[in-house]
C-alpha cells in the first residue's frame, strides 16, 4: 500500500502520451484487482507453503496476461 501511495504521489498530473495513459490506467486497475483477490480469497491457514506460493505466482501471471489483454482491446 505504501508503495503504490509512493507511486500514485510520483506521477505527474496530466500524462503527455494518451496510449502511456492507458497502459498506466490498466495497470492500476490489474494492481488494484490483484489486491482485491488477494484480500478476498486468502484461505484460513495455507496447507502448504509451497502450494501458496505457486497460486501466487498462478494469480500474478493471469493479472499480467489479464493486463496486457485489456490493452490491446483498447488499442
């Protein structure tokens, strides 16, 4: 949360490029949907460490893809 508080702060008000626009918007709302799974779906206690962590690197690839899918459809 800090770090996207940081990186919110860091941009500038009104971007040059509108296709860097985009591409900054869909990676906000990939970020800000990651988080919400994230939150939302976080069993009580992981069985196994191991399986956590490859869910997690699962869930990351598909919001990278998910992404990347959305720009080229605005495009």
């Amino acid at each position: 949360a800090r770090k996207q508080e940081q990186q919110a702060g860091s941009e500038p008000a009104e971007p040059v490029d509108p296709r860097k626009a985009a591409v900054e918007a869909a990676i906000a709302r990939a970020k800000a949907s990651k988080q919400e799974q994230q939150a939302g779906s976080e069993p009580v206690e992981p069985a196994d460490p191991r399986k956590a962590a490859v869910a997690a690197a699962i869930a990351r690839v598909q919001a990278k893809k998910a992404a990347q899918q959305q720009v080229v459809n605005e495009d």
